[in-house]
C-alpha cells in the first residue's frame, strides 16, 4: 500500500500560515509600538530544553535575559523548532 509523504509537509505548512495570521493579533503590548512578532526558526538543540535555548538566542541579540523573556511569545517545540518574539528594527 502506498503512503501519502505529503500530508506532514502539507499539515506542518498549514499550522505555519495559521500562526502567520494569528500571532501578530495577540501582541497587544503597546509600551513598544515599534516592536511586532516574528517567528524564527532555528534548528532544533540536541542537549538543551527549547525554549531555554530560544531564550539564550534572544539574550544573544536583546542584551539581557529578562528583556529575552519580555520579548518571547511563544516557543514552538514539537512541530517546528523556533519561537516567535516582539522585536524592533533595531
């Protein structure tokens, strides 16, 4: 019997673009009204908890952790690895 490989890819794709449409309508903090919500995906750490590995790549580019755990949204972990987090041009 032949399997349909197809159907993650097309499932996985379909959660993307619903988060596309849906996470920026739930970042509703208005003391950054330049920041808005990216996602960012990054391949998946083998030996650290995700979302202490999307905090410390955050920290990385925002220069502290406590602005790293303002920032974070939401960290995605079991059908893509990355997270989306309120960020400035800057």
């Amino acid at each position: 019997m032949r399997t349909n490989n197809f159907l993650p890819t097309i499932v996985l794709a379909q959660t993307f673009l619903l988060f596309s449409f849906l996470i920026p309508s739930m970042a509703v903090d208005s003391s950054s009204s330049d920041a808005q919500v990216h996602i960012v995906y990054v391949e998946k750490p083998e030996a650290q908890d995700p979302e202490a590995f999307h905090i410390q790549t955050l920290t990385a580019v925002l220069g502290t952790e406590d602005a790293a755990k303002q920032a974070l949204v939401y960290s995605y972990k079991h059908a893509a690895s990355g997270f989306s987090a309120k960020l400035t041009p800057d």
